[in-house]
C-alpha cells in the first residue's frame, strides 16, 4: 500500500463500512446496528432468518445482525485459548479480468473498488474500417461482509453421534473417544447453527492487502510457532510467526476454488500469500491466481451465546 492509499485509508475512518471502529459511548445511539442487544430487550424481538444462516434481529429499535463465519481448527484453538482477536477474509471478485483499488473519482471519498483491467481485444481494440472501441464495466465499490456490531457464529468441524456433539479443535491428535467407526468429521460449512459454541462481535473493520499485516496482528490473529526441527536457529521469532501465518493462509486460500454461474462452474480462483498474478488452466477451465490479495481485517471479541439461541437468529 503507497503513501496515497494509507493516506485514503485514514480518511475513511469517518465512519465508512471498510474502515470502522466500535462506536464509543455518544454515539452509539445514533448507530443502531453496531452494538450489541441490551437484555432488557431481548425474548421480545421478530426476527428475519436468511437460507445462508445469516439473520436478523429488531429489538427495542436496535439492529443485531447474526452472521455464520467458517474457522479453520487451528484457528478455533486459538479463540478457544483466547489468543485470536482478528481474523481476515480476502475481498473475492465478482468478476474475472479485475482488480481491486481506490476509484480515481474522489467525489464520493475514493471508495475501494472492483476495476476492470484495460486488456486490448479484451476491454478495446480497432474495428476493420479503423475506428476504435472501448467496453469497460462499472466500478463496483466493495463493502464488508461483517459490519461492526454483527454477531458472528463460528462454524468448525464437528461430529454428532449417539454420544453427543464433538468438535475437532478438541481433540488435537484426532482420536475422540466415543466416536462410531463408520463416521467422519463433518466439514464447518455443514455445522447447524443450533450447535454453535463460538460467538464473536465485531468491534472494528478495514482494508488492506494480506503481506501488509505487522507483526501485532500476526499475534492477534492468533499465530503459533510450531515446535519444528527444520527451523533456522537464527531466525526471529517475528519471522517465524509471519511464515506460519503465511502457511496457514495459503492452506485455506491458495487452493482453486470453483466459481459458479447459474449452477455451472465457469472458472477457479485463488488468492495465495505470495504476490502472483497470472491465469492458469485447472481442469480444462481458467484458473486465476490474485496473489497478495485485498483483505477485510476484522477485530472481534468473545461473547456469550445470545439468548434463546438459535431462535434468536
């Protein structure tokens, strides 16, 4: 990020999406969806629930927005031991040939956007009788997921059989006893939400590329040195934690992932650590690699379970 961004990015701490703080205390009632539910309200509120498990909740005039958010079991290990207090998501694009950056139009705040590249016979080109021709798509400004004040309820691998529900980040070396033979960990994106232990609000949110993460937010996002022969006795401690960081993010994101358009899948995508940016072939379709990816960097604290959970959501 150059000085210009860091320079946007600050001015955009004026209460915009991508870059929010939690509401101190003269504000908050101005910002009805950005805090928590008081429980003097709560049992009393309509609720509107959505098929991705997101919902809904209006109590007293306030706002609770309750999300689902996959957490890989290292990082359920470390929330469980209250060492992880951030977690980033890369900002996916919508579409292929493009990028994500500030808008040029500084009218409306230089807003992060999804720009299409200029590719000739892609984007412009020159027509047979000479003439030229340009097709570019809209800007598409990006926003948030997670908004501050958003619930998030933590999907991990879990188990449910005749002895009761189990999850995998509590059993480090895979045996559980109890477990049927015939059974397998089932994957987060399938854990109902009525089984969920985990409960984070978002306190703030902003922008940036994954390689500008500091050493502070390697610790916040909960980063662990394995115990591990192959490392070099003179490497520091910082380097360390910002390989492993590296190496876990490319574990869940470096990988192709199927695009899908009308229930057809037209390409993949990944989003690895290292800053690569090429098309590849996967499978017969084109597979973009955007290396070094925008995130949104999302702060979180632990709460308890909402009451009347998960009818509450």
């Amino acid at each position: 990020m150059n000085a210009t961004q860091q320079g946007d990015t600050e001015r955009r701490k004026d209460g915009r999406n991508w870059h929010s703080e939690a509401p101190s205390a003269e504000n908050a009632k101005e910002r009805t969806c950005t805090h928590a539910t008081p429980a003097s309200t709560r049992n009393t509120a309509p609720v509107i629930a959505r098929a991705n498990g997101a919902g809904t909740t209006s109590r007293g005039g306030i706002i609770v927005n309750y999300h689902p958010i996959l957490f890989s079991t290292p990082m359920v290990q470390a929330n469980l031991a209250g060492k992880k207090a951030m977690t980033r998501r890369p900002i996916k694009l919508k579409y292929c040939n493009t990028h994500i950056g500030y808008s040029a139009n500084r009218k409306h705040g230089c807003p992060l956007c999804e720009i299409q590249n200029d590719v000739e016979g892609e984007t412009h080109g020159t027509n047979p009788d000479g003439s030229s021709w340009r097709k570019l798509l809209a800007m598409r400004e990006v926003e948030p997921q997670y908004k501050v004040g958003d619930i998030l309820w933590v999907r991990e691998t879990w188990l449910a059989n005749t002895m009761g529900v189990f999850f995998r980040a509590d059993w480090t070396d895979g045996a559980c006893q109890g477990i049927d033979f015939d059974k397998r960990w089932c994957p987060s994106i399938y854990m109902p939400k009525d089984i969920s232990r985990i409960f984070l609000r978002v306190t703030g949110v902003r922008a940036e590329q994954v390689q500008d993460i500091s050493p502070l937010d390697v610790l916040a996002e909960g980063v662990t040195i394995p115990q591990n022969d192959e490392w070099d006795c003179e490497a520091s401690e910082e380097a360390m934690r910002m390989f492993e960081f590296s190496r876990l993010w490319d574990a869940c994101y470096a990988k192709p992932a199927p695009c899908k358009e009308k229930g057809a899948i037209t390409c993949y995508v990944s989003y690895p650590w290292d800053d690569v940016y090429e098309t590849r072939e996967y499978k017969g379709l084109p597979w973009y690699i955007r290396g070094n990816p925008w995130v949104w960097v999302y702060t979180v604290e632990r709460v308890d379970k909402p009451e009347g959970w998960p009818l509450c959501a």
